[in-house]
C-alpha cells in the first residue's frame, strides 16, 4: 500500500512538471511574450523597445533554463539592462550589480516563490490562497448538496427498478446532467433573479456572497454547479443499487421475511455505495471545471475567475501556480478515491 | 452684488464681446459659460452678463446627510502615474486623495477646486493661477504655489511614458529639453503662480480639468501612488484589488478644506465593485442590490435599469466612438489603409444614422466623422463625405483593394459591438468582404491603438482643439488612426493660438475639412450619457466628462 501511494504521488509530480512545462511554454512563445511586454510598458512600443524590455527582465533566455528558475533549481538571472540598470530575479533592481552576500540565488517554487501576477500586482502565492479559499468555500456548499442529494435520489430510483418513482427520478437526473453550467446558470439567473420573469427569489450576482453568503445571494451558484453533478451521480447510485438489490443475499433476506425498509437501509446500501464513492471523488476535478464558468457568470471572484483572468493577460506565473494548484487536486482526489475504494470493498486488492 | 471673475479683477474683453454673441443668440448658453468661465468670470458673473440670475448650482435641493456606504459598479484598475492615467476609472479611485485645480461642468463651465481664482490676459499669453488659501495636504503641509508649479513641470515632461498630460501643456513644453522652458512657470508667490506662454493658448484650463491632471504632491512615487496616499483630499484608500474591488475611508485626520468651503463628502466610506465589462453583470448586481449605482447605464440596459425603478441621470456630451483604420498598421505585409481611396470608401460606405439607430437605440446625434461635436464652441458646419456605397466600391476597386479581406475589431461589449456590426453589415452591402472579431475587454486595450481596423469610445472634452490634439496630431500616444500630416499639425497650433472661438472657427473648419477628406475615421454618433442609481442616492449626475466628483455624493438626509 505505502508502496503504491508513493508510486502514485511520483506520478502526481511528473505530471505537474509535464503539465506546467506546457503552460510555460505556449505562455512563452513570442507573440504572447510582445503583449506581455505591450501591457506592462506601454503599447506604442516599437520593436526594438519591446525586445530590450524582454531581455533586460530575462524573458528572452532559453525556455528551459527560465522554467528551471521558475521551478527553483536553476540560479535566477541577473542582467544589466540597456540603460545600465542591473535587475534581478530575486533580488529586484541591483544598486550596486552585486547580488547579496551570503544568500543563495535560487527563488522558484521549490523555496516557496510562486512568483509575481502582472495582472494583479500581488504575489501568486497570496492570490491562489485567496480565490482558492473562495472557491473552497463554494464548493464546501455544492458538495453539501450534491452529494446527499444525488445519493437519496439514486437510492429512491434504484430500489424499484422500472417504478414510477424510478422512471421519474431518472428522467430529472438525465434532464440535470446533459444540462451544462452556462446554460442552467443563465435559465436559473433569468427565472429566479431577474425582472424579465419577476420571481426575484435569489440574487443573480454572487459577488457580495464572498463576504458573507446567505441564502439569497448563494443559491444559484450553488445549484447551478451542484445539479450538473447530481443527476450524474445518482445515475451511478441508480445502477449500482439496482445491481444490488437484484443479488442472491437480498433475495434471501427478503424470502427471510425482513421487511423492505430494513433490506434497502441494512443489507443493500452499503454495498450500493461502492461505485458512487469513486465517481463522487472524480467529481472534483469536473467541478473545478465548472467553477470556471459558474463563477464567470455569478461574478464570484474565486479560483475560477482568476483562471480566466490569467489566461485572457497572458499573467505566466500566475497561470502557472493554477496549474500546480488543479494537477494537485485532481491527482490527490484520485489517489484518496483509489484508497478509500479499498477500504470499502475489502474484494479488491492492490498488486 | 455678486463678484463677476474669480479674482474680483476686470472682466476679461472678450467676455463682453461672447456675452453680446449670446445674447444675438449666436453662441447657445453652454458655449458661452465654457468660454467665459475659462477667462475667468465666476459662473453666477457669466449668468449676469447675459441677465440670467445665478444658476442653480448642481447642488440637489435636498441636501445629502453626512454618513453613509456607497456601493458603486466599477471597473477597478491598476492606478499608476496619474498624468498617464489612460481610464476615467483610475481617477476615480485616486481623486479620494488627489484632487483637481479646477472642475468641469456639465454646462460647460469651469469651477476653482484647488484654485481659488485665475485670470487669463487679453492675447491668452498669460495665465494668473491663485492657489485657494487654507488648503493644506494630509499630512499637515500647506498646499502652496510651489506644489502647482511642481505639478504643471511634471506634466511637462513629454518623455515620460505614456504622459498624456504634455498633449495638454505642449505649448510650454520646449522642444529641445521635452521638459517645461525655462520662465513659463513662475512662482509669483506662496499663492500665486504666473504662466508666460510663448504663444496664445486656450486650453490650458481646460486641460487642468481632465481627469489625468490630479495634484499629486512633490515627493510623491510615480510608481507607487496606493504607499503613501499624500493628496489633499478627504478620502484614503484602504483596499485596491484590481478586478474585484478597491475601498475609499473618510481621513479622519484631515481637515479637508472642503467641509469648510461647504463642498461635503458626505459619504464615510465608497466601494468600487467591479462587475467585469458585461452591462448583464452589472443589472445582476442592481437587481441583486449589491449596488447603489452604476459607473454608466448603456444601451438597452437604460430602460432595463428604468424598470427596475432607479433613477435615470442624462447629460448629452461629445462622448463618441470612432470606427476607424491605422494608416500604419501593416496587414499580410502591406500597409491596405495608407491608401487614402480605401480609407474614403470606407467612409462613403456607412450610413451614420443607420449607426447610431443599431448601435446605440437613436440615444444622441448623428456626427459627421470630423470628431469636433456642436456643443464644442468653435464647431463649424463641415459635411461629411456623401453616403453612397456605390461610389465606395468603385473607389475601392480603382485602388485594387476590391478583394481585400477587411478584418474590423471591437471590443465585446454591448454598443461598441452593436455600433461596429452596423458598420460591418452596411461595408458588406456596399460589397466590401468583412470579418468581424471581437475580443473581451480583458485583452481588447492591451493593443487598442494599433488594430488595422477597429472601433474605440472617445470621451467627451470640452473643446474641440484638445480632441484633435490629444487624437489626431502627429505622434500623440493616442493617435490610433496613424494620421500624420503637417498641414493638419501647423493649422492646430494656428487654432490653439486664438483665444476667440468665432476666429478659431474659420481654422477649424479647415482642420475639420481635413479630417473628412482624408477619411481619417468613421465617428458617426455623438452619444448620451446615461447612470442609473438608487432613487435616495443624490448628487451622482452623470458627468459629461466622466469626471468624479465624489465629494457630491451621498444620501438622501
């Protein structure tokens, strides 16, 4: 077991090494570089002006040695720039040229540097806690949702297969999951927030929900992520509990004479959870994806919206510190899925 | 009685002579109180001139009560140097500490702020500043002549990056050193400060009210203006995120000299909230009551934001958006807009009102593609080049372009788009072949002035030689046509040179003249300004200029 979680988390870092080296690298072709540079100095720069400012702030070195100072490994660079200026990746601008004595030049994320967001003007690090306690927030309430939802739906539907209840629970899980995030979240904001059908139950707008959420200015957000998963979930929970109910032991205990409640809570659910608890761990990588667009569309300023925010300024070391941030969640939710799916059906064994 | 100019000094001549026009009805009322006002005449001694009792200042009848949080929709930017602030939206968070020498009003008049008075001479060669006495910055110092003359020098120094400030103040910028010359300004005393134009301009006042031209103090970090917040104003920032929201507090530590001079700053606390740039965001918000007003209300979301039951505030301006070709721009390795015949085919090709009906609900007046609006007071009467498509097309085919894929830009947003599609629909119909891109606000104004082909909103200024200026004249950081011409250059600094607006018409008409000759740009609509706020907000009108002025605002007592 120790042997396979290790293995696991060694994938886990390759992976993110894989994955951020791409997004280094669309992030440092040329033309996003030249808006990089357009945006921050000034966007009647000529060429020229434009190559210089690159070089003097080291974007103009080998790909792979920048993504080693990013990573840490490689000693951050120091140039003198064109207008005698002598700047550095660690340490800013140099008065004197000469790094600091006795400190080593490595800053990258191996020493806890996530780098500086062009964007927001703060430090990764700082941002990524902020928006991502945000989003942790959101999706402490879509979980509290979905997930005893989507489980008592699929028991209901499951435990008579072919009944009215099952056809009608069925139809509603399809119904909510083949429904997208920025379809749902438009129809629930046009019906349920806005004047043009004069509900007004909720608020259209989940910005001051980062404060302080209430019923009213959550609920949306929080439907829209939480039925997209639902139906899902509970047609995993529908199949799995119909599976079960239709074994040997539960035909004998019902022979046995034990009443129906006692067969579904006592012998059928436990078993039926099984499959359910898996597709609920991989539900958190697709609802980071929905974040995206759930909180695009409510205004929530989370993980999501920075996503966005990052990706539309070409911010490097920002979206790079999402990148890292969402291979973590979904390698680690994987991993806990995979052992926690040992611990629940003793029949499986790791090799 | 009521003091006639600001100094109590002599009224200015040509005052007399804009009074008579006004009076014969050749200069409308808004026209004659910018021009008087910026020669120095109080507004209430403007109005007496043309025998008018004093106007009604902008102050409601129901006075606000102190106190209060203000939520507003807006967007939050990074603030850097104030004089290359290139977004209303800067000024508005910085104006909480920074303030103005002088104020703009939607009549087209000029009220002191810092200043208390200025006098301009006869041949607008000389300009008296007197600074307001008892206004001191919030760390305790005085507010003296020096830190005026400091400001003006800083707006002076034309290579400054991205300074838009030295477009203002070009006339005393010397041309060898890009810093201010030597004796244009001068520190008269503690109070006063004497500006010697080596030729007549007649922007200057103008210029000091545009929202870059916030005083900042001597010592201040151009790079860091949030660190130390030294101004003069009755606000602090406590908290700027850009794109989610930035926090203004009253200082309670400073003595504002506006409490004393019954200005107000009602409001304890003001929140910007940014809602991104899609108006649906910003109705959510509304509709939400996560806001109590919003930055501006456009396009169709006005009659949206009417049903909700806010109140609608107008202003018609010389806010417009102009459609408009680089000459530079180079596009599969030729430069297809350098060619003047595309440039005029495209023009000849849209139908202005058409614009103006699809893009922006019939809510302002059709333009004539010259960018000077009637309500600047040297407008002259210039047509336009004559709608007709099909002379367009053989333009366009004469100048072997008839096959040229155009792509034209905009922005993602509801008027701009809207505007841009009816330009693009109408080049079709003419013939023309048109792609459309549009492209999120996020990434839009990264690049804003070097799209071959694109739209971008103008706001309103009050003269039209500084719109030229700022737009049009060769080099200007602003100058997304790529229009140069020397013509065009010397005939500005001829119009900045006469203090007379009649005079200055006939010059304008040739500068105008040019500008739709050359097919500089499409600008077929002069636009409405429209905010929306909740019915006990008072004091937010729409500003013609988008200028702040936090300090009116509050609630209903």
């Amino acid at each position: 077991m120790g042997l396979f979680i290790l293995r696991r988390l060694g994938v886990m870092l390759l992976t993110a090494l894989c994955l951020t080296f791409i997004v280094f690298f669309l992030t440092n072709l040329s033309p996003n570089l030249e808006k990089l540079a357009k945006t921050q100095g000034n966007f009647r720069m000529t060429d020229a002006q434009v190559e210089s400012f690159l070089r003097d702030r080291g974007y103009l070195q080998p790909t792979i040695v920048k993504y080693g100072q990013w990573l840490g490994v490689t000693p951050g660079w120091v140039i003198e720039g064109r207008d005698g200026t002598v700047r550095s990746k660690c340490f800013g601008e140099l008065e004197t040229g000469d790094l600091p004595e006795g400190e080593t030049n490595l800053c990258g994320v191996l020493q806890g540097n996530w780098g500086y967001s062009t964007v927001f003007r703060d430090d990764v690090g700082e941002i990524i806690a902020t928006r991502l306690a945000l989003t942790g927030k959101l999706m402490f309430w879509v979980m509290l949702v979905m997930v005893p939802g989507a489980l008592v739906i699929g028991v209901l539907a499951g435990m008579r297969e072919g009944s009215r209840t099952d056809r009608s629970l069925s139809t509603v899980s399809i119904l909510t999951t083949a429904t997208p995030e920025y379809v749902s979240g438009v129809v629930f904001i046009a019906v349920f927030a806005s004047s043009a059908v004069g509900l007004r139950w909720f608020n259209g707008s989940a910005t001051s929900a980062m404060e302080q959420a209430t019923f009213v200015n959550f609920t949306l957000p929080v439907m829209t992520i939480a039925l997209y998963g639902m139906g899902y979930i509970a047609r995993m929970t529908r199949a799995s509990m119909t599976e079960v109910m239709t074994a040997q032991y539960i035909r004998t205990a019902r022979l046995k004479g034990v009443s129906f409640r006692n067969i579904v809570l006592k012998h059928a659910l436990r078993n039926a959870l099984i499959a359910p608890f898996t597709v609920i761990m991989l539900q958190f990588p697709w609802l980071l994806n929905g974040v995206v667009i759930v909180e695009t569309i409510f205004n929530y300023k989370g993980f999501g919206w920075t996503l966005v925010q990052a990706a539309g300024n070409n911010d490097i070391e920002l979206l790079l510190g999402v990148s890292v941030v969402s291979v973590f969640v979904v390698l680690v939710t994987q991993l806990l899925s995979d052992i926690g799916y040992v611990y629940l059906n003793p029949r499986i064994r790791i090799s | 009685m009521i003091r006639q100019t600001l100094t109590g000094g002599p009224v200015h001549p040509a005052a007399r002579i804009h009074a008579r026009d006004a009076l014969a009805g050749k200069l409308d009322r808004r026209e004659f109180m910018a021009r008087t006002t910026a020669l120095g005449l109080t507004a209430a001694g403007a109005s007496a001139l043309i025998g008018l009792s004093a106007p009604a200042l902008a102050q409601s009848a129901a006075a606000p009560r102190r106190g209060g949080t203000l939520r507003m929709q807006m967007e939050v930017r990074q603030l850097k140097d104030p004089r290359t602030f290139d977004w209303s939206e800067m000024a508005w968070v910085a104006s909480g500490w920074l303030e103005y020498l002088v104020e703009y009003n939607n009549d087209g008049s000029f009220t002191p702020m810092l200043l208390e008075s200025w006098e301009v001479s006869d041949d607008a060669m000389h300009y008296t500043l007197n600074v307001r006495p008892g206004v001191s910055w919030n760390d305790g110092t005085p507010f003296t002549a020096e830190d005026v003359a400091f400001n003006i020098r800083n707006w002076c120094q034309r290579d400054a990056e991205g300074n838009s400030m030295a477009g203002r103040f070009a006339v005393i910028i010397d041309d060898a050193t890009g810093e201010a010359m030597d004796g244009a300004i001068e520190v008269v005393d503690d109070l006063t400060v004497r500006l010697n134009l080596p030729a007549p301009d007649i922007t200057l006042i103008a210029g000091m009210g545009d929202y870059p031209a916030c005083i900042v103090p001597q010592d201040y970090d151009p790079a860091d203006i949030l660190s130390t917040q030294k101004g003069t104003g009755p606000y602090l920032n406590v908290e700027h995120a850009i794109g989610v929201r930035s926090v203004l507090v009253r200082n309670e530590d400073h003595d504002w000299w506006g409490y004393a001079a019954g200005k107000g700053a009602w409001l304890d606390r003001i929140e910007f909230i940014d809602y991104g740039q899609d108006p649906v965001s910003w109705l959510a918000a509304a509709e939400a009551g996560e806001v109590d007003l919003v930055y501006e209300s456009v396009g169709d979301f006005i009659d949206l934001f009417d049903a909700l039951g806010w109140t609608r505030r107008e202003v018609v301006s010389g806010a417009t958006i102009v459609i408009r070709p680089n000459q530079l721009a180079e596009v599969d390795g030729m430069r297809p807009y350098a060619d003047k015949r595309v440039r005029q085919a495209l023009v000849k090709a849209v139908d202005n009102t058409v614009c103006l009906d699809l893009g922006y609900a019939a809510r302002g007046v059709p333009a004539d593609n010259h960018h000077v609006a009637p309500i600047h007071p040297e407008y002259a009467e210039v047509p336009r080049l004559p709608h007709d498509p099909a002379a367009a097309l053989a333009l366009l085919e004469e100048a072997g372009m008839a096959d040229f894929e155009f792509e034209l830009v905009s922005i993602d947003d509801d008027w701009r788009r809207n505007t841009t599609d009816a330009v693009a629909a109408q080049l079709r119909d003419a013939g023309f072949s048109v792609t459309r891109s549009v492209i999120p606000g996020s990434t839009f104004w990264n690049n804003w002035t070097t799209f071959p082909f694109s739209s971008t909103n103008w706001n309103h200024r009050p003269l039209g030689t500084q719109i030229l200026g700022l737009a049009y004249r060769s080099g200007e950081p602003w100058n997304e046509f790529g229009f140069a011409s020397d013509d065009f250059d010397s005939l500005l600094a001829e119009a900045n040179a006469i203090a007379d607006a009649d005079a200055r018409r006939e010059v304008m008409a040739r500068l105008q003249a040019i500008l739709v000759e050359e097919g500089v740009t499409i600008q077929p609509y002069w636009r409405s300004l429209y905010r929306h706020h909740r019915p006990e907000v008072v004091g937010a009108d729409m500003h013609i200029a988008y200028m702040p002025r936090l300090y009116r605002f509050g609630f209903a007592g």
